[in-house]
C-alpha cells in the first residue's frame, strides 16, 4: 500500500470519526437557548424599536430591480475582456458586442415599457 493512499484513507478516517464527535460535544455541552423576550425582537443596526413587523413582506419590486442589477452587472462581466482585447477581435468582434449591446438595450426598454422600474 503507497504512502499516499494511506495517508488519503487516514485522512478520511480521522475526519469521518471527528466530524460526528464535535457535533455530539457541541449539544451535549453547549448552553442550552431559553426564550428571552431581548432575543426574539427584530434588530436593525442599532435601532431598538423598529418599524413593522418581522413578518412585513417586501414588495416584489424590490427583487425585480435586484434581479436587474445582477443581470446588467453581468453585462460589465463580458464587456470588459472585450474592451480589452478589441484590436485582436477586428471588425467581427466589434459587430458581436454591437449585438450584444443592443441585445441589452432591447431587455431595457422591454422592463421600461412594462413600467417594472416605476415606484407607487
């Protein structure tokens, strides 16, 4: 048996025995939780009494507009090793970012004209 298998199976062995061991001591001699009336109010950075409740649900909005900034942030993501090797790309490179542009710029003024970026 090579010393690199056994030292692999040793490993395994001492993290499958250990794993298990440290979750059991962390029940058995961790401090038990009691219901405290401080630990169950909601907390803001600071602020005791906050506005609402911790069951307010958000609007979609907000998640349509973080889903927006990911999906245009995404687009700085392929343009910038563009803009960097564009003299290597030529003419062909510089037709497939127009494209790609103008791909973005279409989802744009979809989400505009479906007015998902208006505030009520």
């Amino acid at each position: 048996m090579s010393s690199q298998i056994f030292l692999a199976s040793s490993i395994i062995f001492i993290l499958a025995t250990a794993i298990p061991i440290l979750f059991l001591a962390t029940s058995k001699l961790g401090i038990r939780n009691k219901k405290h009336k401080e630990k169950n109010i909601s907390y803001e950075s600071g602020v005791t009494k906050s506005i609402g409740g911790s069951d307010h649900r958000f609007s979609v909005k907000f998640y349509l507009v973080a889903l927006l900034f990911v999906l245009f942030d995404v687009e700085i993501i392929f343009m910038f090793p563009w803009a960097v090797n564009v003299r290597e790309l030529g003419s062909f490179g510089l037709m497939e970012m127009f494209t790609f542009m103008a791909l973005l710029l279409a989802g744009l003024i979809y989400v505009y004209k479906a007015k998902a970026l208006t505030w009520q």
